[in-house]
C-alpha cells in the first residue's frame, strides 16, 4: 500500500518535470508557451531542485525500492538517472559556461538514459497490483493479454511525446560527443549556443582591417578594432535565448555600452535620433533598435564571450549583445550603425518575428 502511493507521487513529480522539460527543450513546444515560458521554466527548475533535494537527502527512504524479486539493479537504474538529472540540471543553472556545457549534454544523456529506462518500466513493470510472483515468460505477440495489451497501450501513449524529443536529443548529444555529426558547431564557439548564419556562410573579417561604421550623428565617423577595444568596456551576465527555443544562462559578455558610446558622438535621442539600425558584414542581415528600446536594453557591442576573442561563428570580430531580447537582435559581424529618423526592418520582423523582441513577446508558432 505504502509502496504504490510512494510510486504514483513519483509519477507525478516526474511527469510534470518531463513535460515542463519538454516545453523548455523542445522547439515546437515551445513555440506554443509564449508568456507561459517562464512559469514552465520555473516550476521545471524548482520542481527539479526540490525534487533532488529529497532524492538524494532522504534517498531510498523516499525513491521506492519495490518489494519484490526484481528490487536492486531495477530501482537503482532509475534511481541513477533521476540524480543524474539533478546534477546535470543543478549544472545548468551554476557555474561558467564550460561547465554549463557539459551540463547540457550530461542533462540530455540523462533525459536518454531515463526516458528509455521509464518507457521499459511501463512496457515491463506497470505495477497495477501487487506483483506476487515473476511473471510468466510469454513471448510477446503470443498470447496478448489484456493486461499485456494495456500495459503496450499505456507505454505507446508516453512513449508520444517522448519520442518526439528524442530526434533532437539525439542530434544534441550526438553533436556534442562527434562534433562532426553537426556541421555547425565551431572549435571555439561558445557552448551552447547553435550557431546561425542566414547566408549560409561566415564572413571572414580580417581583424586588422576591419571598420565600424557609424553614420547619422555629424559626419560619418569609422572606427578600426583597436579604437573599439581601447574603449571602456564592461562585462554584462546575460541569458541568451534564441526564439526557436535554445537558451544559454548567464553568459559572460564583454563590450562597449553602445549608449555611452553613442553619446561621445552626439547622440542625445532627441527628435531626429529615433532609430538605430545595425548592418553586418554578411551584406544581409539588419536589426534595429527604437530609442526606449536601446534605452530600455542597455546593448553591447560585444568582441568576447568569457573574455575571450569571439569565436567567427558567433561575430568575429564584433556583434552587438541586446540583454532581455531574442537573439535575433544581437546582430553578428556589426560593421555599420546608421541613426536616423527612420529604420528598415530587420531581417526576422521582416519574417514574421516582432519587433519588440524582448522575451516573451513571441507568442506565434
Ligand atoms: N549576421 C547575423 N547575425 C545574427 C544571425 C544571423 O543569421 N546573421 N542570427 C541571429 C539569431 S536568430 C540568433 S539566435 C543569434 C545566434 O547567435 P550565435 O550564432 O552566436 O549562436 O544570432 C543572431 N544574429
Ligand atoms: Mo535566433
């Protein structure tokens, strides 16, 4: 009696962490949150440390070792992924980014590992009663009881939503053990992040030679990298959140505050300033900022990610960084700023994608 109670208060825990896991994970999941995001990414990270706190305080007083022929490696199994989950996950949330990595694959192997291991469990062991003796080798197929059948019915059902991660689990912790299985990532690149280019290339700018060009306040002003670097700079912690799903926490950014920047060159925001807009160097892709945004966000033209130079994937030599806004707003290989009356729209609102990119405010499919 005491053992199905235990069990079932398990099943719930873990269903509402795998299913809040899922709509952080899972890009198509997601997409349908919105505003709910961050309620789903609460109760999945409390959830989760509470969650362990009792796994591994109170341990098999709390996990249920079932009575039975089938106890030690059975329960252990699940009981190792469930604290895997728990470090890999406490991981994600402290620590530089090197380890936060390892944290992510590490938490992707585990959802592997514990996803297969519970879709066995139902398949094998739904203990709806009691199990008194070991059950009869029936080779499946032959005689389909119906408990059998319920059993197959139940895992078929939970095995929905879970395979549909799995596809991208896969390709997750796959790319991140054979670097070569996802032609994205770059030696160098800060973990995490998944790497986009809408041209389909990375432009190769020649630190040496490259320009930021700034149009709009006076004359055109250009300014090579070494000007920039020599520039007061700051250190910003920023999560980063891509708005197809991806997040990496507590990025250490290192730029110029683009306002104070600004300012050195006659920006006041006053009428006739009202839109910034970015250009890069892939001769594609442009963002833009309204004033209150920039006011609002506080950017940075950033030139390293943990203090160091950025990888050319992610903007070499020089990208902007928008806090508290899509990804998409941090506009890569940033060599032009016009301000102006006016703006273009960028690449992603020009897509269907808002304007007001701050998180949240993306509720579409
Ligand atoms: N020039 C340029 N900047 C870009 C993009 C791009 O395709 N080209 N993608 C944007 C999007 S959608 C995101 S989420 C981030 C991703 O940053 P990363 O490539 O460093 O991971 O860059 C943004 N800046
Ligand atoms: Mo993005």
């Amino acid at each position: 009696m005491r053992f199905r109670w235990l069990h079932w208060r398990h099943v719930i825990i873990i269903g509402l962490l795998v299913f809040t896991g899922l709509g952080l994970f899972l890009a198509s999941w997601r997409s349908q949150l919105g505003s709910l995001f961050p309620a789903v990414q609460a109760v999945h990270e409390f959830g989760g440390i509470l969650y362990g706190i009792a796994l591994i305080g109170w341990g098999a007083r709390f996990f249920p070792m079932a009575p039975g022929p089938y106890r030690p490696t059975y329960a252990r199994w699940g009981y190792f992924w469930l604290i895997s989950l728990v470090v890999t996950g406490a991981g994600l949330l402290v620590g530089p980014s090197w380890t936060r990595s390892i944290a992510t694959v590490g938490h992707g192997m585990a959802s592997l590992g514990f996803i297969i291991w519970a879709l066995w469990h139902l398949i094998t062991r739904i203990p709806f009663r009691k199990v008194r003796k070991p059950a009869p080798e029936t080779g499946f197929g032959i005689r389909m009881s119906r408990r059998r059948f319920l059993r197959w019915a139940l895992a078929g059902a939970a095995a929905i939503p879970a395979a549909s991660a799995l596809p991208t689990l896969l390709k997750m912790v796959g790319g991140r053990l054979m670097p070569s299985f996802t032609p994205t990532s770059e030696a160098g690149a800060l973990p995490g992040f998944i790497p986009y280019t809408v041209t389909g290339t990375y432009p190769s700018i020649d630190r040496a030679t490259y320009r930021l060009t700034l149009e709009g306040l006076g004359s055109t002003k250009s300014f090579s990298f070494a000007e920039l670097a020599a520039e007061p700079s700051q250190i910003k912690i920023i999560n980063f959140q891509c708005v197809t799903g991806w997040v990496v926490p507590h990025v250490s950014v290192r730029g110029i505050d683009l306002i104070s920047w600004l300012q050195k060159y006659g920006f006041t925001g006053k009428a006739g300033q009202d839109w910034l807009t970015f250009y890069s160097g892939d001769g594609v892709y442009t963002e833009n900022l309204s004033r209150d945004e920039l006011i609002k966000t506080r950017p940075l033209l950033a030139y390293a990610f943990d203090d160091k130079p950025l990888a050319v994937s992610q903007g070499y030599p020089l990208r902007l960084l928008v806090p508290e806004m899509y990804g998409y707003k941090s506009i890569k290989w940033l060599v032009r700023i016009r301000v102006a009356p006016n703006t273009s729209v960028g690449y992603w609102e020009a897509r269907g994608y808002p304007q007001n990119a701050a998180y949240g405010s993306y509720t579409g499919i």
